[in-house]
C-alpha cells in the first residue's frame, strides 16, 4: 500500500510526534504493522500529549527497577510487536545487547496479505526489520520452534520455546493484557511499557515503565549500562524496592494534575 512521503516542515512545532507517526505509516505501508496498530498508536499519543511528550519520575523510577531486573535475569527475552519493530527496532537491539537477552517477534493481528489469516510473513517482515537495525538473531518468525503460552486464545500466545516460553524476564511493549497476565501467571516477570497506566497490561505487570516506546526503550538500555558495573545486591535493592502499584498511581496523579493545572489555565502538564 502506498505512504505518502514525507511533507513535515522543519519549522512545524509538532514535527517530532509527526515523524514518529510516519514511521508507523511506513510500516504499515511496508506489511509490517497492522492497521489496527495504528490506532493503538493514537491512543498511545493521547496519553502522550497528558503526560507532556517526556519522560516524567515514575518512568524513570520504573526503567531503573526494569533494568535491574533485566540485568538480574537468567534468561531475559524482549517480546517485538509489529509497532515496536518499525518504531524503534535499533533500540529494542540495543537492549539485547546491553542485557543479554533474546529478541522475539509476537503479532496478535493476523497478517491482512495473508489469505489464510496467519502472522507468520508478518512475523518474518518484522525479524527482517529488527536483523536490518542490528539485531543478532531473532526468534518468534517461523513455526519451527513454536509452542503455546497457557491461559492465552489469541495469537499471542505462540511463542518460542527457546525465547518468552523459557524465559524468567520477559519484556513486552504495546501489549495487551491477557498475554501479559498470562506471562505472569507462567511465573514469569513482566515488564512492561504502555503509556495507559490504567490499562489491563499496566496492572498485570511487575514493572511497568509509563512512557512513550520510543522514548524509552534506548533510554533502559542505557540505564542498563550504567547499572551494569553495581553487585548483585545493589541491583536486587534497586529491583525489590520497586513497588508497581504506587508507581501506576503515581502517574495517574501526575496526569490529574497536569489537566488541573491546564484548566486552571496555568500552562500544559
Ligand atoms: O503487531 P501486533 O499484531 O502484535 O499488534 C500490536 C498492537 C499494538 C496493535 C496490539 O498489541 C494492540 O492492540 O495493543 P492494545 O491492546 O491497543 O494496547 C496497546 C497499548 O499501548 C495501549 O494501552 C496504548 O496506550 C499503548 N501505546 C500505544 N502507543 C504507544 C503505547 N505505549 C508506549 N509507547 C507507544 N508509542
């Protein structure tokens, strides 16, 4: 399908989130990202724009606990969606590299070029963009290694047998909440990152970082680093002290009294 290329002057005050949108146009336009992804993004930005479009405390207080526990992780994997593979592919291979972790393609949308319904070329398309931006090996994109995740209907639930079924750590982003509760209750730790801290996903996690995909995932990886030369214990602190629930609240209030202020008239959150 063709994307209009790119008409955004330098000068718009919206440019970057514009960008960012045409990234995701391309992706779709490439098979990459469904249509309905599309319309996740757009409520993903509405939260955004609450949030002031940065990376706020309580996503930073939760990025540290996720490095933490990804840093801790016997087999961390990070969980790749059609939106995260074109968003910020670089970023999510960066993380693997900073944490050791498998990369794993996971659609919930079947793939609309496939007559027979699958996610499989989609699943291939978005390997192939994450190998393309650095990525070391890829797993999830062919049925080989295919099993299913217990408490899961939807396509979510085919995994890898060797990345999210046998991981400790797992990753997702953009995810929906049966999947995420469904890791959980495999005894998996799950971290996330949705900018909807009511979400269904945002509950359901251990960690989840409120913030903007592409803001964040370069900026774990590099939280990574830095907290990669801490001992064991340090790290166990940063990841235990973490308490999920009071972190969501915290960025529910955050939100609240942004629009507070807004409608005081004092400015944006
Ligand atoms: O590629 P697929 O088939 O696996 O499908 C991917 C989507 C995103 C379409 C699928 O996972 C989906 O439908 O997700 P949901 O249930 O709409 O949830 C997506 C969540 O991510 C929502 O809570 C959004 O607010 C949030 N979100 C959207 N864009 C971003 C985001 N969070 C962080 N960064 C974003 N850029």
């Amino acid at each position: 399908m063709p994307v209009m290329p790119a008409t955004i002057p330098e000068t718009h005050p919206r440019r970057e989130s514009l960008l960012v949108r045409e990234r995701l146009a391309r992706g779709f336009g490439e098979g990459l990202v469904a249509a309905e992804g599309l319309m996740a993004h757009g409520r993903g930005e509405a939260f955004d724009y609450i949030i002031g479009e940065r990376t706020r405390g309580f996503a930073r207080a939760a990025i540290r606990a996720a490095a933490a526990t990804l840093l801790l992780a016997e087999r961390p994997a990070i969980s790749v969606n059609g939106n995260v593979a074109a968003l910020c592919p670089g970023e999510a291979a960066g993380l693997a590299r900073a944490t050791g972790a498998v990369v794993e393609v996971n659609m919930f949308y079947a793939d609309a070029g496939d007559p027979a319904g699958g996610t499989w070329a989609r699943r291939r398309r978005a390997a192939a963009a994450l190998a393309r931006a650095g990525a070391r090996e890829v797993l999830g994109a062919s049925p080989e290694n295919a099993g299913r995740l217990p408490g899961t209907d939807s396509e979510r639930g085919t995994a890898d047998v060797r990345g999210a079924l046998a991981a400790d750590v797992v990753l997702v982003a953009l995810e929906d909440g049966d999947r995420a509760a469904a890791l959980a209750a495999a005894g998996k730790t799950v971290i996330a990152i949705d900018l909807n801290p009511l979400s269904r996903t945002a509950a359901a996690a251990h960690v989840t970082i409120v913030d903007n995909v592409v803001r964040c995932m370069g900026e774990l990886a590099a939280e990574c680093g830095r907290l990669s030369g801490n001992g064991r214990e340090e790290l166990e602190g940063a990841r235990d002290s973490f308490d999920n629930a009071a972190n969501l609240a915290s960025a529910v209030r955050a939100m609240a009294a942004g629009l507070e202020a807004r409608a005081a008239g004092a400015g944006t959150a």
